[in-house]
C-alpha cells in the first residue's frame, strides 16, 4: 500500500499478538528516549524475556496493520476487571502523523472497553510531549504527576499519568 499524507481508518487493522521480535526491536530502537529507561530491556534477548513475562502475567498485545505490512504494537495490562493500564504503544516512525496510530489504538480502545473494562490508565515520560498530544486527542485526561519515578540515564525523570473512561470514550464516540 502506498503513503498518502492520511491513511483511512477502515485500512487500518488490529490482531491479537505481536509481529517478529527483531520487527519490534527496531521500532522500539527509532526513538529510545521515549521507549526505554535504565530498567528496560537492553538486547534483544532481553526484549523476549519481557515479552514472555507479559505474556505470562496476561497481559494483551496487539499488532496494527496497513493492509499486510506490520506497523505498530500496542500493550494492555488489566488490572482486574475494572481497570487496566497500556504497557507500551510503539509505531514505526514510516507511518508517524497519518492517523495510523490513532485508528489502530482506537481499535484497541474499543475492544477494552467492549470486554467490561471501565478505566483505561496510560503512563509516559513527562518530556514526551508527541505522546502526550495523543492522548489528549484520543480523550484522555490528566490524572497526575509522578515525580523521579523512574531512572533515565542514571538521571530521575518523571512520568505522566493519564486515563480515559468508558463513558467518556463512548460520549466522545457518539458525537463523532
């Protein structure tokens, strides 16, 4: 499929799973300071440890898809039936600000929310300010701040907090 300056939603698809590791690995590796911290996974080898241990703790995995070409991974971790958090929403920087993103995670978003979940949390590095604009453009609200919450290069960096609600997603929905 070729690249447009948009790509329609209805050529966006979502699967449950995850495409090849070394896939994942290179787009994680795009833009590592919004990725990884001192604790993330290093190789990857380290990447399949991680990506067993979610698994394992049941978390979801999504794959997005233009037409038959993987182009980004999108994580959820339920908490218990209520709620859940995102861990991790990674998209290869060939399809960044064509609404590739925003289709697919809303894809996501609506399956969630469609299982019972209520409460869809999301954190990211507070100086990741691209991530923070889309959220807020898919509807999230702020929830907090976390300070030094983390190890970035030896240095603390804060982390965002953000939620977004069933009612609000369907609100929102219906007015679209």
């Amino acid at each position: 499929m070729t690249k447009g300056f948009g790509v329609q939603a209805e050529a966006v698809t979502i699967r449950t799973g995850l495409p090849s590791p070394e896939l994942l690995w290179s787009w994680l590796n795009e833009f590592p300071q919004n990725n990884f911290d001192d604790f993330g996974a290093k190789t990857l080898d380290d990447l399949l440890v991680e990506i067993s241990r979610r698994q394992y703790r049941g978390e979801w995995l999504w794959t997005a898809y233009v037409g038959d070409q993987p182009v980004g991974v999108i994580g959820y971790a339920p908490q218990n039936e209520y709620c859940g958090m995102f861990h991790g929403i990674c998209f290869t920087k060939e399809w960044h600000g064509m609404g590739v993103a925003q289709a697919a995670v809303s894809k996501v978003i609506g399956e969630i929310f469609a299982t019972g979940q209520q409460k869809i949390s999301a954190s990211f590095f507070r100086d990741n300010e691209r991530v923070h604009k889309f959220l807020c453009n898919l509807g999230f609200c702020h929830e907090g701040l976390l300070m030094h919450q983390t190890l970035r290069g030896g240095k603390p960096v804060d982390m965002t907090l953000m939620a977004l609600f069933k009612e609000d997603w369907l609100c929102r929905s219906a007015a679209s």
